[in-house]
C-alpha cells in the first residue's frame, strides 16, 4: 500500500509533489515497523481520529500492529467514528 502511493498526482504543481525526502523517510519506517502507535494534538477532533485511523487501517491492512493513542480521549459526540473500529484500535 506505502509503495502503491502516486509519486505525484496528474495537474499537481511541483510544490504539492508526494515524493520527497521527507516522505521517503516516513515510508521507509513504516515499511520497517511491525508495531505503530499514531497520536495527533490534544482535544482531538473529528479530522484529527478520521485521519488517524485511516492511516491505522491501511497499515493493519498490511500486517502491521496498530495503536491509536492520544492525550485526550476521543470525545462521546464521535462515539460514532471510534466504535466500529477493531476492539483496542483506538484507546480512550
């Protein structure tokens, strides 16, 4: 899936190119590791657990173990979101 992202997206200027040094390093670590913990800012809100476990089902698609962990619970109003994951996917 890592290996399968576009280098670069058709009508993307040359600032927005998916390939840099940067990220190359982050693939590479991932592709490397067998246990991930994701974590983002405090008070996490809807975009900030979407985009977490988006990135944590595409790496447990890949075998990889998996840890949504954050400072703060999720909030209740997103019980929605955070329930239909995997039992342990996203800690509260």
């Amino acid at each position: 899936l890592l290996r399968s992202l576009p280098r670069r997206l058709p009508s993307v200027p040359d600032a927005l190119v998916l390939d840099s040094p940067d990220l190359a390093a982050v693939r590479s670590r991932l592709a490397g590791a067998q246990r991930v913990v994701i974590s983002s800012h405090l008070r996490p809100d809807g975009d900030a657990l979407g985009s977490e476990i988006a990135v944590a089902r595409a790496l447990l698609a890949l075998g990889k173990s998996v840890l949504v962990l954050n400072a703060d619970g999720p909030p209740r109003n997103l019980d929605w979101l955070v329930e239909p994951q995997p039992d342990g996917l996203v800690q509260r």
